[in-house]
C-alpha cells in the first residue's frame, strides 16, 4: 500500500499528462481526493495567475508565450510535492516539461481513441487549439503530430473504455509499483 512506504517516496508528485479529452482534470480531481493531496490543474493555476482565460491568452499573446508560461508553471510546481497535477496537454512537446515533472514525481500519460475523445471535448468550447469547424479532422492530425511524444511516456493507461474510478485504481497501482521500484532502487 502506499501509505506504508517511506514518506520521501510516497510524497512523490502524480503527474497526469495526455492529449486534451483523455480525462487529466476528472480523474486527478477524484485521485487527489482519494489520496488527501491538493490538486494542481495547470491550466487553472495559468488563468488565475495571468487573469484572464486560456482562449484569451492563445488570442492576445500568442501560443509560444503560453508555452513559456507553462514551462515555468511546471518549474515553480515541481518544487512542491504530494501533489497531483493535471498537466495542460500540450506539455510533453517540450522535453525540458517532462524532465521537470520526471524529477518531482510520477508521470502517467492518459489515452483515448479519437471518436471518444471527440465526444468528451463535444460542448467544450475552452480550448482554443479544437475551435474549429471539423474537431474530428484537428483532433486526429493534432494527435498524429504529437502521438511519438505520448508514446515515449513510460506509464500509460487507456482511459477509452474505463469508468474514472477504474481509471483511478491502475493509477494507483502504477504509484505503488513506482513508490516500491525507487525503495528497491534505494537499497
Ligand atoms: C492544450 C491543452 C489544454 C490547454 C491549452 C492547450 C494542448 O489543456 O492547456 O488549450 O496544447 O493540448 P487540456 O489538455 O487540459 O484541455
């Protein structure tokens, strides 16, 4: 169980990343809940700080300048730990973000086909990167763009056909795996 390891191990961050749709903020939210950790979920943390929304942002400075601001988002985070953060699903196109987040915790990258992320982000009208007149057609030549960089995240889980709880539980499974691998590593 993780309660029973040491604390430096237990304390390590959980780190959810993935495309946008695959399920970061639901299941970190239920995660954190169930751990009794905060819950961090970047895009959240960006808009309080600059004041104004993500679309805002993307429409007045650009996305390089949002990128900046993630990435020092994600070195200020990084410093904190027994947090669970829900990454903005753009960070893994920078290395120097997943290296940050790689030496603060576990990363687990969340998944979903493209017709059920689709239908996840369907109402959503906040994420600047899908407003456009065929989602399905963005959605799928965004994913194949970025697909080789969730693909090289060790820890996957496959949110498809999963209910969050059941999404919930292999992530827990993967931080005990990963809380036991650093204690035998450490022997
Ligand atoms: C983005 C994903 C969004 C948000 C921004 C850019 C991306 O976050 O950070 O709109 O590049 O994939 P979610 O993945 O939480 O929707």
């Amino acid at each position: 169980m993780v309660e029973d390891c040491p604390h430096a191990m237990s304390a390590s961050n959980i780190i959810l990343v993935g495309f946008m749709g695959t399920g970061k903020s639901a299941v970190g939210k239920r995660l954190a809940e169930k751990l009794h950790r905060p819950f961090v979920d970047m895009d959240a943390l960006i808009e309080s700080r600059v004041g104004k929304s993500i679309t805002r942002i993307f429409e007045e400075d650009g996305e390089p300048h949002f990128r900046s601001l993630e990435t020092s988002i994600i070195k200020e985070i990084s410093q904190q730990q027994e947090q669970v953060i829900a990454a903005g699903g753009g960070v893994v196109l920078n290395p120097e973000n997943i290296r940050d987040f790689d030496r603060s915790g576990l990363v687990v990258c969340l998944s979903a086909s493209p017709d059920e992320i689709l239908r996840r982000v369907m109402g959503s009208s906040h994420r600047p990167l899908l407003e456009q007149k065929d989602r399905s057609t963005r959605i799928r030549s965004l994913l194949k763009k970025r697909q080789s960089f969730y693909d090289a995240i060790p820890c996957q889980v496959d949110t498809t056909d999963l209910a969050m709880d059941q999404v919930v539980s292999r992530i827990l499974i993967l931080f005990e795996q990963f809380v036991s691998s650093c204690i035998s590593h450490a022997d």
